[in-house]
C-alpha cells in the first residue's frame, strides 16, 4: 500500500507539472513574478519502502511512540516500522550494537556511552523525555530543597542517575550529601522504593514517572514535594533537563538522512498526540506494552514531561547534563565529555 502511495504522488506531481506549462513571460525577457513550481525536489527522493528498525524500551522513553505504533498497525504511518518494546537499557544497547536495530529510546547517558563505545557510530537524533524525577513525602515537611537539611531522604538506583541528578540539586542548593542531607539506598530498585514509600515504611522518596504515579495510587498520604526538572532549571540557567532521547546508528543516518527527517516529523505529531490525548494515548500505551496499564499511564503522562527536542535547543539541554554526569562520575557519559559536533544529527 505504501509503494502504491508513492507511485501515486509521483504521477501527481507529474501531472502539475504539464498542467503548470511554461513560465508566463513579463514582456521584458524576464519570466512572471508568480512562481508556480512546486517545491518537490525533497519529497521526491524519499524512498516510502525505507524500514525502521527501531527498539523501545518500556517506560517513559517509550510512552510518546504511542499513537505512531498504531499507525503503523493500522497501515496509516508513512514508513514500513517494525518496533520492539524491551524490558531494560541494556537490551536497547544490545539491539543497536547488535544491528538488530537501526533506532532506540534511550535513557540520556546511555546515548553518550554507545556513541564512545562505537567510536561515534551512534548519534542523537531528538530528546524525547525531559525530567522524571519527583521527590515524594509522607508528610508535609518538605517545601524545597533547603527543607531537606537535616533528613534522610531515600534514593534508588546508586552510581546511575538519579543518585547523580539529587547529588548535583542537593550541592548547587548549599546541602553537602552525607553530612547535611543523607541518601540511603537500601532500596535500591524503582519497585522496591514504590514498596515501601507506598506502605509506609519511608517518608521521603526520590522516584521517576511512572513509579511516582504508581507509589501516589497506593498512598493517598503521599504527595510530590519537589518537582526536581523545576529546580534543575533554576541552577541550570533555564536549560532542561534531558532524560531520555532518540539514538540512530551514523550507518543508517548517512543512507537515509532525508527518510529520518520525515520520520522525526512524525514522531514529533505522535508525541503532541500522547501528550494531548491522555485517554486515548493511554489504551495505546498499554496495547503495545509500554506501561502496563491504561489508568496507571494515563495518571502518569501529564508528569511524564513528554517531549520533542532537535537542533540547538536538545544540544544545550543535553550537553548541561552531560557535564554534571561528567562531573559526577567520567564512566557515567562512556569516560570523555561527549563532543557535540559529533554526538548530534540535526535533521535539515
């Protein structure tokens, strides 16, 4: 069907252009001011037959491929796409590196240690997910990140992330870690923090979207004290804290460069979808695997900071926490300061 739609656009554009004939002449050797030829040239060298190989994991990253997973089921999406949902980053890794596939959703420092580890084979192509980190209380203590003086606050995931992120907020706002503000990661998975901040076993939790969500439906006491993209963009100077975003092999980016400029076009109408159609978006996220549940994703998406970030704008938000991963932990980021120049494809 899609090899028919091309063949159908090219014997339209080919039929304008007879019906236009030549240019109308002024009368003084020049050609009319209306200019009457249709700016084609790109659309014409798309090739519609391009497969998209692209992996997704489940989550958050994922959650803005929603409405361009059903298009293509429904033979409704510009290119022929074949999406795989994996339960973990480093199925995502082994997909690209692998060759299995050509695209991935990826958590931020991800993207920069594959770009070092393939010597810059692999590039960002878009930021897809800004901040999913809450801090959450069973209380009502906590009014910023100066409150926190004193308390023990209760983080997952030690030497990835989220360890770093609450690092860097704590320091920028005056708190030293270990002396001021203690972190403790006795539960050191999403699930096992949702656990017990959700019955109660802690009262201040650093979690992402959905867990957050998630922990706030099994807790009524439970409410989110410190939006932690809010005061990433204080000590930041405004720029946005990038947490996932969309990585494609340099081999299938120089191919098919103008394919993947579409491709982003569409992905970007997918994402505005997921984000201004919650009820909808949310039966789609739970058909394809990406959340396990329609009401869970649907309570989620609003906190979820869904996005569609190229060019300059995903470059500085990216490269800001790329040097305080850098800072943080070299090994974090692939061991060097990711080179901008190199890491991103900004799409023409």
């Amino acid at each position: 069907m899609k090899k028919l739609l091309s063949i159908i656009l090219a014997l339209l554009m080919l039929t304008a252009l007879v019906a236009c004939g030549a240019p109308a002449d002024n009368g003084d050797g020049t050609d009319s001011a209306v200019d009457t030829t249709l700016d084609t040239s790109n659309e014409a060298e798309i090739d519609y037959n391009t497969k998209f190989n692209i992996t997704v994991i489940a989550g958050t990253t994922g959650m803005g491929f929603a409405k361009l997973m059903n298009d293509d089921k429904n033979g409704e999406a510009k290119f022929d796409y074949n999406f795989e949902v994996v339960s973990g980053a480093d199925l995502a890794s082994s997909a690209i590196i692998g060759g299995k596939a050509n695209l991935a959703a990826v958590p931020t420092n991800l993207a920069a240690v594959l770009h070092q580890k393939t010597g810059g084979e692999v590039q960002v192509v878009a930021a897809n997910t800004l901040g999913v980190l809450y801090l959450i209380e069973n209380g009502e203590t906590v009014t910023d990140i100066a409150s926190l003086k004193g308390k023990t606050v209760y983080c997952c995931q030690q030497g990835a992330n989220p360890e770093y992120i609450t690092n860097y907020l704590l320091t920028e706002n005056g708190l030293k870690v270990g002396e001021d503000v203690i972190l403790d990661f006795t539960y050191n998975t999403p699930d096992e923090l949702t656990t017990a901040i959700g019955s109660g076993i802690v009262d201040l939790a650093v979690l992402p979207e959905p867990k957050v969500t998630a922990a706030l439906s099994q807790n009524e006491s439970l409410r989110r004290a410190i939006n932690f993209s809010d005061e990433w963009e204080k000590v930041s100077g405004g720029l946005p804290l990038v947490q996932g975003c969309l990585i494609a092999t340099k081999s299938f980016i120089d191919a098919h460069s103008a394919e993947l400029a579409l491709f982003l076009e569409e992905y970007k109408a997918s994402i505005d979808f997921v984000n201004a159609n919650a009820d909808e978006a949310s039966k789609m996220i739970e058909e394809f695997g990406i959340i396990p549940k329609a009401p869970l994703a649907k309570k989620a998406i609003p906190n979820c900071n869904i996005a569609f970030l190229a060019g300059e704008e995903m470059a500085e938000g990216m490269m800001s926490f790329y040097r305080v991963l850098y800072a943080a932990n070299p090994a974090s980021v692939g061991g060097a300061e990711p080179d901008s120049a190199k890491l991103f494809f900004v799409a023409k």
